[in-house]
C-alpha cells in the first residue's frame, strides 16, 4: 500500500480519534449491545440491531484510521528546506488575478483538508497547481467554471 501523507498536526487528530474510538465509543457499543440483549428477543429487537450497526461502524473506522496510521508518511512542515517551493505541508498565501482577493491555505492529506481552517487537500486541483511553485510565479487552476490564475505571493514553512 503507498505512503499516506500526514503533518504532525494530521497524524496527532488521527491519534487522538484511535483513542477515542477505542477507549469511548467501542466500550458504549459494547454496553448498549449487552442492554439491547437483555430486553428478550433478538430476531424483533430494533434496539439490537441499530447497536450492532454501530459496532460496526466503530470497528470499520478503527481498522481504516490503523491502517491510515500505519501507511502515514509523517510530515512536519517545520523541519522542510524547500528553498521557497511549495510542497506539501507548506502554508502558502495567494492571489487570485482576476478579483485581487487573497487567500492563506495549508497543503496538507485528504484526512486533513478542511477549508474553513485554511486547510486544502494536496490532491485538489488549486493545491496540484501550486505544488513546485515560488513567490512571485503563477498557477493556473482549472476549474469548473474555466482557468483561474493565482499569483503566489509567499511560502511559510510553519
């Protein structure tokens, strides 16, 4: 299985999910299925099936954040020496040319994409454009609604 890339901060949300998922969630499940269980009859027991549900969707989503763990290339963006390139882990500020607005966004993994905190996945198409790229230098970003041009305006390693 190829390498899953993670930052420090990406790697330690996952931690912390494992943890809850198992010492949290599972015992509840557990509790609920034993409770369901005592009420009688299992073939009629909609309190049972949900509980069984959603042990399984606990144990799916321990063993997928295991294996997202396990094939994690951990990143830390503090420690990069990319001489101003942005590569992935890098916070990079840019401009759009079309409206002036200016942008701060993260590259990071998929796990960890999330746009209200400035957080952009490194396989979306903005991100793929700006991957290589110094302050100064534009990207062009297909996108649904035809070609954007951002100028990239810094690169952080933060």
């Amino acid at each position: 299985m190829s390498k899953i890339p993670l930052t420090v901060n990406g790697a330690e949300k996952l931690r912390a999910e494992l943890h809850r998922l198992k010492t949290v969630e599972r015992p509840a499940v557990i509790a609920a299925i034993a409770e369901a269980r005592s009420h009688g009859d299992l073939s009629e027991n909609a309190e049972y099936d949900a509980a069984k549900e959603r042990q399984s969707f606990i144990e799916g989503r321990i063993a997928e954040v295991e294996g997202k763990l396990g094939n994690a290339q951990i990143i830390d963006p503090q420690l990069l020496d990319a001489d101003g390139r942005c590569v992935f882990g890098a916070t990079v500020e840019i401009e759009d040319l079309d409206s002036g607005e200016t942008s701060t966004y993260q590259i990071v993994g998929d796990d960890e994409a999330d746009i209200k905190e400035g957080k952009i996945s490194i396989s979306s198409p903005i991100a793929r454009a700006l991957i290589g790229k110094c302050a100064g230098e534009v990207a062009e970003v297909k996108a649904p609604g035809g070609v954007r041009e951002y100028e990239v305006l810094d690169v952080r390693y933060v």
